[in-house]
C-alpha cells in the first residue's frame, strides 16, 4: 500500500505544478485584456468615445420682397455679419419676390461669411406681402431641410440683432412659435393712431390683443399644421393664433428702415387689417350677432318708453312721437338686415371650397434662382 500511496502523492504534486503556469498564462490574458497594448479598443473604456461635433442648427431666413431689392441687400449682409456671432448655425436666406415688374434688378455681389445660400422664389403675379409669406412656407416646407424658418420683412425695421436673439432662443423652444412683440414703433403719428383705432377694433370684434406681426421664428414641425389652413392666405400671425400652435412674445423695439419708400399705401394698410379680423370671422360675427341683438333689445325698451310718455303724461309735443318711432324702427329694420345678411354669408362661405395653401401655392410658383 505504501509505494501506491507515494505514487498517487508523486501525480498530485505533478498536476498541481502544470496548473500555477496555466493561472498565470489566464491571469496574464485577462489583465491584457484590461489594461494591456489593446485597452483602447474596449468599446466599454470611456477614454475611447472621441469628441462629436456639433449638429448645426439649420434655419431659412423668409423675406418677401416687391421692388425693393437694394434694402433686402441691405438686410442680407448686415445679418450675415450679425450672424456670425453664432456657432453650429446653418443659414439660408429665401427671398419671396412678390411678381416684381423687372424681376432683380438691382442684387449687388455679396461676400457672405455665415450665411450659406441666397436663393430667389419668383412669383408669377404680385399676391400680396402676407400670401407671399404663405407661399414661401409652403415652398420651403415641401422642397428645403431645415430646423425652423424665421419670417421677417425686408425693409430692416425687422432688426437683424433680433433675429439673430430669436435664433437663439428657438434652440430651447423646439416645439413653440417665438414672436417679437412691437414695443415701440418709428412710424409718423398718423399711422400711429390708424394702428391703435384698428387695435381696438380688432380687441372689440374678436377679443384677441393685437402685439405681434410677421417677425417671427417657426419650427419645422409646425409647419405641416399651418400649412393645410386657409387661414394663412390671408394673415400669418392670424393663421398661428388660430392654429393653436404654442407661441411666445418677446419684446422687442421696431427698426427703422434702412432704405426707399415703403409701397404700403393706405388701402393695403386697411386691407391687412381687415384680413387679421376676417382670419377670426366666425368669433367677429357672433359677437356682431350679439351685439346686435342688444341693440334691438334696447330699441324696444325705447318704443315702450315714447309709447308711455306719449300715452300716460302731458310731456309729449305734438309729432315728435312719431318722427323718433319711424327712426327708431327704421334703425332696428337695419340692424336686423344686417345681422341677417351676416349670418348667411357666413354659412355659405362654410360650405365652399376654402382655398388650401399646401395644395394651391404651386399655382402661383414661377422659377428659384440662386443669387
């Protein structure tokens, strides 16, 4: 038993010494594996992720533009200039020519250093400053990738330090409308009071404040929803406000123009701002409705009264009853006229076709030059 015994403890000796290399040659792979010549290729080691490079943030500037190329020119570079305190920024200007009579007559050689492309939208006929904005949107939503467009006139009273804070800002508002609300205005006095008779009667027809206008920026996203509503045609704020589209103001003071005459005259003036309140005509017409029914309620407490005076006291004068009973009843056969005719204007222009900026606009598209 005694040489068996020594020979079991001879191979157990043996097999233990062959396995220590064994450990060893494991415990070497496993520490290559770690922090060996190949540690850099571990996807797990945080010191191997390379630095990205940031996703530039890509905006279309939108400027309508009708016979005023050497302000829009102007414009172009001095917010090209304005532009260039911005990192990660992708900018491309469109220009929206409204059916000018000579085209771009006038477009000086500009060096841009941030803005990437000037491209021209030449319009078959002139539509008028708020359809070409609609227009532009349509055709930048269907032909050109981007992360939201930013709406501004091309006269400079759109201040390009302005746009360059609203660009700012639509970085951490992805998913709202951002407005700059008009603060002070550099226009003479008599515009300055049509605007705020044409405020308050908008305030009284509709309810809504009048702040904002088209400087405004827009993200991409929000597009699809405003440009299928009728709306837009006619007045951009007014389409945003009806879409329900979540907005913002920012205050912020009116420019002055950098150059030429304005072509708005005072028939486009009250045309725009009768296409603000006919953008609400469901909510101006109720209200029209209602206020008119008060009317003639207060015309019949009126009767009453004359016909009491007339019969039961001695104040009467010979006549005037009659007389202030016939102009009573001639205003209330107006009033009520009126509230009629309103009402079924309005049914039937529900049941017509409503002109769709999304399917329409291409109708009015002409050619896109790059400048």
């Amino acid at each position: 038993m005694l040489p068996l015994a020594r020979y079991l403890i001879h191979d157990m000796r043996k097999l233990a010494q062959s396995a220590e290399p064994a450990a060893e040659l494991t415990a070497g792979r496993g520490a290559s594996r770690i922090a060996g010549p190949h540690a850099a290729m571990d996807p797990l080691n945080c010191h191997s992720r390379l630095p990205q490079t940031p996703v530039p943030f890509r905006v279309v500037v939108l400027m309508p533009v009708y016979q005023d190329w050497e302000c829009a020119a102007l414009l172009c570079k001095s917010l090209d200039k304005e532009l260039g305190r911005l990192r990660a920024v992708d900018v491309q200007i469109l220009l929206v020519d409204d059916g000018s009579p000579h085209g771009i007559d006038s477009w000086p050689s500009l060096e841009c250093q941030t803005v990437v492309q000037i491209s021209s939208l030449r319009l078959r006929t002139n539509v008028g400053h708020q359809r070409a904005i609609c227009i532009g949107l349509c055709y930048i939503h269907d032909h050109v990738s981007c992360d939201a467009v930013l709406v501004m006139d091309a006269d400079g009273e759109d201040r390009p330090d302005h746009a360059v804070r609203l660009i700012e800002l639509a970085r951490s508002h992805p998913d709202s409308v951002l407005f700059a609300e008009r603060r002070k205005r550099q226009e003479h006095l008599a515009f300055r009071i049509g605007y705020a008779l044409f405020r308050i009667a908008h305030r009284l027809l509709t309810g809504i404040p009048v702040r904002v206008g088209n400087f405004s920026i827009i993200p991409f996203i929000i597009l699809k929803r405003l440009t299928c509503m009728p709306e837009l045609w006619n007045h951009f704020a007014g389409a945003v406000y009806r879409s329900r589209a979540p907005f913002e103001c920012l205050p912020m003071d009116r420019g002055r123009r950098l150059s030429g005459q304005s072509h708005m005259d005072l028939a486009s003036l009250v045309a725009h701002g009768l296409g603000g309140i006919g953008t609400f005509h469901a909510m101006a017409a109720t209200r029209i409705l209602i206020s008119t029914a008060i009317c003639l309620v207060l015309i019949s407490g009126a009767l009453f009264v004359i016909a009491g005076i007339r019969l039961m006291t001695n104040w009467a004068i010979a006549g005037w009853a009659t007389y202030t009973t016939a102009l009573i009843l001639l205003l209330a056969v107006q009033l009520a006229a009126g509230a009629f005719n309103l009402v079924f204007t309005l049914i039937s222009n529900r049941s017509n076709m409503p002109f769709v900026p999304s399917r329409d606009y291409s109708v009015f598209v002409d050619k896109v030059d790059s400048l």
